[in-house]
C-alpha cells in the first residue's frame, strides 16, 4: 500500500516522524484488511474543505468555554506537547451506510452509500477528557458541542454529545491528528479532529475549533437537521417547516446499531460451476463498545443458519501492538470494543446452485440483532436490515 505524498504533511515543521512505528502498521500485511489506508479511507465532507497552510498548523487554535470555570484556548503544539498521546484502532461508520438499499425502496434525502461508508485506523492524539477537565465543567454542565472550521450554507458544521460521555476514559473519545501513524490528511480534518469510537461518525467533527460546554443540546443547523432517524410520517415533499418533530432531540442518533454486509462476492462477480463452492465475505460491526458475538448465513431466507467464521483483527492489534509495532494503546480503553470484525462463510457449489439469494445478519453481545425488515426514513441513515445477495444464474 502506498503512502500519501509526504508533501502535503506538516511533518517538518512540527517535528512530527512520519516513520513513526504506527505508519508502518497500515502496511503490515496482517493489518492490511483491519486498517484502511488513507487514501481508501471513505470521505463525507459537507461542503469544501478548509484551507489550512503548514505555517498555521502549530498555531493552529481551539477554544474550550461555555459552562466551565476556566475556560481557555489550546494551541495544536500545546495539544502535542501537553498531553499524553495515546493511539487506538477505531471504525468511523457514517450514519448514511447502505442508504442506497433504503433508496431503492423510496428515495432519501443524502448521499447513496453502498456498504462502503465504513473505514478503520489508528488514530493518535490526547483523550478528549483529559483536555476537558482542565477547563473543570460546571454543574450544570450537560453537552459538549463541537464545531469545525468549515463554512457551509447553514453555518459551521457542528454538533454534540452528553458530556458524560466525553468525560468516560473507557469510551475512547480523543482529539486525533493522526491516522495510521500520519498526520491526518485535509479531508479527514487536517490538522486535528474529534474522533468518537462506536457513535456516528457525523459526531466526530473535523477541522475542530470550538468546544463549547453547554445545559442543552447543540443548536447547530446540522445538528439539528442531520444525523437523525425521523419517524416515518416526515417525507421528502415536506419541508422542515411543516410541523413535523424534526429537531426533536430523541431522534438523533448516536451509537451505531449492529450491522453486516457481504464484501466478497461483489457485485456481478462469477462463480464457475467448477468450482467445489465459494467463501462469503464481509464485515460486521455494532455500537456501544460492544462486540459482535454471531454472524448468520442463510441460504433459504432465512429458515435456517449457518454459523459463520469470526474474525476479530483489534483483539490481536491489541494483543501484539506493544511488541511488533512500539505503539501505545491506552490502558484504561484496551478492553472495549471499537472496531468492525470479518466473517467468513463458505457454501458449496451445490447450495450455491439451489440457492436464490445468499442472507447475512449479526448480534452482538447485547443481543441487538439485525432485523429482516427495513425501517425506512426520510434520511435514510442506520440502515441495517438483513443483507441480501442476489444468485442470478447463467447456462
Ligand atoms: N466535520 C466537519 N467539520 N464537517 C463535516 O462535513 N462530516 C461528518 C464528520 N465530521 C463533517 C465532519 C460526517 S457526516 C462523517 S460520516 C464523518 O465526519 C466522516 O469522516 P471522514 O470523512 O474522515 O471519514
């Protein structure tokens, strides 16, 4: 796996070494299918993305205020020198993954993601509480909100989580400025950002600016209108005008729900009927910091199961990280569970022949399991209803 142009990294001025143990990882070939390079890693930025020259990056600045009794403004280089970096392998999911299968039923608002919005890497920065209880919240203190640098039509992009939440060492929370052992590249949020392990990813906020502690939810545009499942009486024809509880505040989202997807075959692939059979392939994942405990394949829609092959990378991250690769992974999050795993099904050729379509569900260790039907809504986000394959036989 290549890496990126070294040049568009301030790793010069900020005495950063790209060639860190952890940039090395993304290229070990045991971490090859865990990790998602860079450059493979999935996008979704609402608008373009901020200009930020390296001369800036050091000075670059963040302001922590609202309900806090010392609110202050932290550099990047005083957010490097200052705090304990700690690097931790995490999924990022946007809340829109497999939207397009909710599209094909009735058209969503946003975009038309296959099971593709999905990516993993290390990431290393401080633990966002450590930075916060410098700032010691009030009592009345309940939400953090998070704003970026970027201008969109609505505003900033911005949003916010339970300050609770933020103030949990366990959940992982931190200020990331780099990704597979590199400083993090202008569309991941150069030169830093907030990344939040097992919620949405459209919580972790880019190009970070502001924190701003507060007693209500963020009043942010995007806050309010994004990142939402909306009960099914709000359409597309309506406006956000139209008397419909859009902003209201419990249909927001924020853990991710359990979910799975077939990655091998791919779409159109061919299967030879010499072949003795055919591994299925995919990824599942859930929210909450829990694991997936079961991946099920069905061949008859769902009569019966089979037990799929569970493999779980982070566990064995995690158990070789300090040996092989020299990085740190923080104590207190070593145990949770923050990133996809990978199934593997294999079926005969002769099941493959008999069979119309091939179903892949998961349960995690909550017991939330995917559902057969599909919970349609007007943002077409969490989609996680039973994925289907299609057997189109030829000859
Ligand atoms: N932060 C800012 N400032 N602006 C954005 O548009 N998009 C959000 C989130 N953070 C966004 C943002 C959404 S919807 C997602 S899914 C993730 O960033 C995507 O992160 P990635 O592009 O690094 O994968």
């Amino acid at each position: 796996i290549p890496l990126p142009p070294t040049t568009i990294h301030p790793t010069k001025i900020l005495d950063i070494d790209a060639n860190t143990p952890d940039s090395h990882v993304a290229r070990d070939p045991r971490m090859i299918r865990f990790l998602t390079p860079p450059e493979l890693f999935y996008v979704r930025n609402h608008g373009a993305v901020p200009e930020v020259l390296d001369s800036e990056i050091p000075d670059w600045s963040i302001s922590i205020e609202g309900l806090v009794e010392k609110p202050f403004t932290i550099t990047f280089r005083e957010i490097l020198e200052q705090y304990q970096q700690v690097t931790v392998p995490i999924t990022l999911v946007c809340a829109g993954n497999r939207r397009k299968e909710q599209n094909t039923v009735r058209k969503s608002q946003g975009f038309s993601w296959g099971p593709g919005g999905v990516s993993t890497a290390l990431f290393t920065g401080p633990m966002l509480c450590d930075v916060l209880q410098k700032a010691k919240p009030t009592k009345k203190a309940k939400f953090l909100c998070m704003e970026g640098a970027d201008e969109l039509p609505n505003g900033n992009y911005g949003t916010s989580i339970k300050l609770s939440w933020a103030m949990t060492r366990e959940r992982g929370i931190m200020l990331a400025h780099k990704m597979n052992g590199l400083p993090l590249t202008p569309d991941h949020g150069r030169p830093i950002r907030v990344v939040i392990p097992c919620q949405i990813g459209g919580r972790s906020v880019k190009w970070l600016k502001r924190l701003v502690i507060t007693d209500k939810p963020s009043g942010n545009w995007y806050h309010k209108y994004d990142n939402r499942v909306l009960p099914t009486t709000i359409t597309p024809e309506m406006s956000k005008k139209d008397d419909q509880p859009w902003e209201d505040e419990r249909y927001a989202i924020y853990d991710l729900n359990v979910n799975s997807a077939v990655a091998y075959p791919q779409n159109d692939e061919v299967v030879k009927k010499v072949e003795k059979g055919y591994t299925f392939r995919g990824y599942a994942y859930t929210g909450g910091m829990k694991k997936i405990s079961r991946v099920e394949v069905s061949l008859d829609k769902g009569q019966t199961w089979k037990l799929a092959k569970i493999d779980y990378p982070e566990d064995r991250y995690r158990e070789t990280e300090r040996t092989m690769y020299g990085g740190k992974v923080d104590m207190m999050t070593r145990d949770a569970s923050y990133c996809w795993c990978f199934w593997e099904q294999e079926i005969t050729m002769e099941e493959l022949v008999n069979a119309e379509d091939v179903v892949v569900r998961a349960m995690d260790d909550g017991l939330s399991l995917q559902q057969r039907d599909m919970y349609w809504s007007v943002l077409g986000m969490m989609h996680n209803a039973w994925f289907r394959v299609a057997i189109r036989k030829e000859g």
